[in-house]
C-alpha cells in the first residue's frame, strides 16, 4: 500500500512539475507581445566595394575595388509585436570595419556607418519555444571613410548619407514572461556612397556597400 501510494505521489509531483512547465512556455507565448525594446550586437562582414576613383577630381574616373576586414556590429530597437504575427519597429544601428586594401595597395583607415531604419517582420510561431521571424527594412545610412590612405594614394575622411534597406531573419526563444533572446542575421545594402578626399582633389564616388551581419541579442516585453 505504501509502495503504491508513492507511485501516485510520485506521478503527481511528475505531472505537476510538465503541467507547470507547459504553463509557464504558454505564459512566455502569451506576454511575449506588445511594446518592447531590444539590444544586439555581433559580426560585420563587408563585401567587396565597386566604385569610381577620380585623382584628381578633374581626371576620367578608373574603376577600384576596396577590400575590407571583418568588423563589428551593434544596434537596438523599439517596436511593438501585435497579435497578429506581425512585428514593427525603428531600429538604429551601427557597424565598423577596418579597410584592407584597394585593389593590390595596402590600406590604413576604417570605414564606419550608422544607420536609422524602419522594420516590419513576421514571426512564425512554431508552437514551440524556438521561433523563426522574416522582414526587411529601409532607412538611410550615414558612411564615413575615417583616415582611409596609402603611400601614394589621397587620404579620405569624409562622410555620405545615402538609402539604405536590409534583409531579415531570426530565430528566437522566450526565457521569461517579459525577456527573449535572438539570434539574426541581416543582409545590408546601403547605395551611392560618394567621398571627397581631405584635400578636396580627389573623389571616390558610386560605391554600394553591401554586409553580412550576424547578431545576438535580448528582447524586454514592457507587458506585465
């Protein structure tokens, strides 16, 4: 009688102990909408810039390929999720990379952008706890050459700020009520990049900057 009687404790703390977890993944589910802000950062990798080098600014353009190392990147977020799926927000975000190369010539210098975009995703709940989201998003960027040269070359510390969109995808996981963690990853176009040397007599100009960016990062719900 003993022996059966611990058998049913033992299946009820069991059962109580999924019961409670069940509830707490449908809670995560359930208040995981509304107002939120959100905070990423990870790795930027910038692809190979074409673009049209004028030395000097009255000489016919010569067509220069600038090599760039891998990078960081940062952002964060406001947006609201609604019932619907549907995900929107303003992003600001920032990305550095250091300037390997033009072409064969070995460069010194940086290239940084930041950014302000508007975002609208969809998450695809899965009925799990991992869930997977899709969008994009369209703004401008703010380029800077910072302190970019060679020997021989014009030195270029100049802005540009010009249209820029992204591509989005992400997977994400509640661990409370109120906090999400992510994993993204997003495609960033920025077009027309154009800079004028320090001593004005040389010009690159025509560049899209394209980028790879993987993030991770935490989401707050603001809902109670």
């Amino acid at each position: 009688m003993r022996t059966d009687m611990r058998r049913i404790v033992s299946c009820l703390i069991l059962g109580g102990a999924l019961l409670g977890a069940n509830t707490v993944r449908a809670q995560d589910m359930q208040t995981n909408y509304g107002p939120y802000v959100s905070i990423a950062g990870g790795m930027n990798d910038s692809k190979t810039m074409n673009f049209a080098l004028r030395n000097p600014n009255t000489a016919a353009p010569s067509s220069r390929n600038i090599f760039y190392d891998t990078g960081y990147t940062f952002n964060g977020a406001f947006g609201t999720k609604w019932t619907n799926g549907l995900r929107t927000e303003l992003e600001v975000g920032y990305r550095k990379s250091g300037v390997e190369r033009m072409d064969a010539t070995a460069l010194e210098g940086s290239q940084k952008v930041l950014g302000v975009m508007g975002n609208v995703l969809y998450d695809i709940d899965t009925g799990s706890r991992v869930n997977f989201s899709v969008g994009g998003g369209v703004g401008v960027g703010r380029a800077k050459w910072d302190n970019v040269r060679a020997t021989g070359l014009p030195t270029f510390t100049d802005t540009d700020t010009n249209l820029q969109w992204q591509a989005i995808g992400e997977v994400s996981m509640p661990i409370s009520q109120q906090m999400a963690v992510f994993a993204g990853y997003r495609y960033v176009t920025l077009y027309d990049n154009n800079f004028i040397s320090t001593t004005g007599a040389a010009r690159a100009s025509a560049g899209t900057n394209r980028s790879h960016n993987v993030l991770l990062g935490l989401r707050y719900f603001f809902n109670s």
